[in-house]
C-alpha cells in the first residue's frame, strides 16, 4: 500500500508501506475512505517540531473495515467508521470517566494518511456509521475524528452555556469548528478573530455573529466593546502559540473561562488568572466521549463541519496538501486514496 511519510521540514512524501495486519485480537484494519492533513501535522512539516527520521503521518480518517481480530464485537467487515486521533479501550476507569483521549491503554497511530490503517483497541474506538452513507457526508464525518469534537471540547472546556459571549482565537479548521460549537450550544455572542476574508466567510456560516480583524492591543479592544467591556464570558484558544494564548487571557472577562485547544508553546500568566478568578482548561479532545451525539448532528445535517476541506486531492498529492495549508492557501486539505 501507499501512505505519506514526512522525512524533514517541508519533505512529505507518498511512499510505499507494509500494509497493516492484525497484531492484537483487539484490533481492525480498515481501508482508507478519506484522510486529511491537521494543523499540528504542520509543526512538523515547519521544523517547529523535531523529525528525527522518516515516519508515517497523519491521525484523522474514515474508512470501511476491512478484518477484525478475534476479540472484536462491535465493528465487523464492511462497516464505514469513523474514529478518534487516539484510539481507546473503552474500559479502564479513566475512558469509563469519559476521558477517553487520556485512556490508560490508549495511544496514536502508525500514519492515518495511508491507504489502509491498523486500529488498535476497535472496540473502544471506532463507531459505526449507519449506511448507506451520502458522498457529500464525507467531509463531515471526517470532521469528526478530530476538528469538530476538538472545537467542541474547546466549548465544553470553556463553559459555553445559552447566552454565553464567546470568543474563538484561531481561524483554522479548529477555530471555526469552534464557532459552531459554541453556535450550536446556544451563545448568544460569538467573535471570530479573524484576518482572511474565506475563513471569516465560514465564521460567519457556523454561527459567528461579530469578525474582529484586529490583533494586540487593538483587537482586545474591540472584543471588549462588543462585550459591555469586560471581556467575554467564554474564550477557545485553537492556536498554541504564545501571543495566542495570551490573547485568549486578555480577552475573558474576570471570573469567565479559557479553553485550550492549541499544542502549547509559552507560558501563562498564572497570577493573573489566579487575581482575576479566570479559569483554564483545555487539552486533547475526547473525541470517543463526543462522537455520537456529534455523529447524530452530522447525520441529520444540523451541522456541516465538512465546509472545513477546502481543498480535495488525490492522497498521491499529500505533498501539495501540506504546501498549500502551510501557505495558507487551503483551510484543511482532505485526501482520498
């Protein structure tokens, strides 16, 4: 089989690898339907973070199942799926809490941007999508295995109640994802930072009802005009960056809360959050714990976060799917084999 392997800054490329068997009765082996390329794939791909060697990547997918180890029940040959970045078991204490992103027999993959994926822990991690499934779904429930319930655990991290104001630092696939999130938990007040005229088109779309374009001083500034100058109630970090989190702290009003989602880089300034009863939270979603309802959503097209994938190639061009979202000429790339 096929699949991408990035080798260096700037170097992914479509190489030929073993095609994935099962190792553990608990595992399935699925065949690719669609894959995409994540904004923390380009920490990578920018140098940001260390390749040491060549290695498989990516970690969204859907797919049909293709064989299943012994030990597996709840997915069979032929069942379209779709699972978290992480796979889970399901059972210990830690995914029976609903933190299914922290199981404690959890971990990644060896290259979601393949042709044919191994899965380990099937059981716990992937979900059965009723079919026949619609072509023009796809998007959406490849939104699914990481964007959308990322935007969605931002919210929930955050606290985003009916009437809530909210403000979404980060216009990519998992900021606007945030903005439907917060849109479809009922804020009253949604405010996309946002500099890109397609992306604030999106926003606007998914629910945002204010675009500030402004950065620094300038845009806090304007989030606190349209927040009876106090800040907003809930603000979703989907950056990492240091300024960006910055931002996200500058923005909540006192006594409001910051949800995480971007890879962290920098710090924080804890004495203010302490002083100002700003809370924080935040990490990598439980993508297992939201699919469902979220899958339900999808389903009865009350959401669309398929509008994301403004870019569909050919996985032989994985190249050009990472070029174009590093120049920022796509919002997310998606690929199918």
């Amino acid at each position: 089989m096929f699949g991408a392997v990035i080798h260096a800054p700037g170097d992914v490329r479509y190489e030929e690898r073993a095609e994935p068997t099962i190792e553990q009765p608990t595992d399935a082996v699925i065949r690719t339907v669609a894959a995409c390329v994540c904004g923390s794939d380009l920490w990578r791909y920018r140098g940001i973070s260390e390749v040491q060697e060549p290695t498989p990547i990516g970690h969204e997918y859907v797919g049909i199942v293709e064989k299943v180890g012994d030990a597996v029940t709840t997915v069979k040959p032929g069942d379209f799926v779709v699972g978290g970045f992480t796979h889970s078991c399901g059972r210990c204490a830690t995914c029976r809490k609903g933190a299914t992103c922290n199981c404690e027999n959890g971990g990644g993959y060896a290259g979601c941007q393949a042709e044919m994926i191994r899965i380990p822990n099937a059981d716990g991690t992937l979900v059965v999508v009723p079919g026949p499934v619609d072509d023009d779904l796809i998007p959406s429930l490849l939104a699914l295995s990481d964007v959308m319930c990322t935007g969605w655990h931002g919210a929930v991290s955050a606290r985003v109640q009916p009437g809530s104001s909210v403000v979404v630092v980060g216009d990519g696939a998992v900021g606007l994802c945030a903005v439907l999130a917060a849109a479809t938990m009922g804020a009253s007040t949604v405010i996309a930072l946002s500099r890109h005229a397609d992306r604030q088109a999106v926003a606007h779309e998914f629910g945002a009802t204010h675009i500030v374009a402004e950065r620094g001083d300038d845009g806090i500034a304007r989030v606190k005009e349209l927040t009876d100058g106090i800040g907003a109630d809930c603000v979703i970090e989907c950056v990492g960056t240091q300024d960006a989190r910055l931002t996200a702290v500058h923005a909540c009003r006192k006594g409001g809360d910051i949800g995480l989602l971007g890879i962290p880089h920098g710090d924080l300034p804890l004495g203010q959050l302490f002083w100002d009863n700003k809370g924080i939270k935040g990490g990598p979603a439980h993508v297992r714990a939201y699919l469902p309802a979220l899958l339900d959503l999808v389903l009865a097209r009350t959401i669309n976060p398929g509008r994301v994938f403004d870019l569909e190639l050919p996985l032989s061009e994985i190249a050009e799917a990472y070029a174009a979202m590093d120049e920022r000429r796509a919002i997310k790339s998606l690929v199918r084999p």
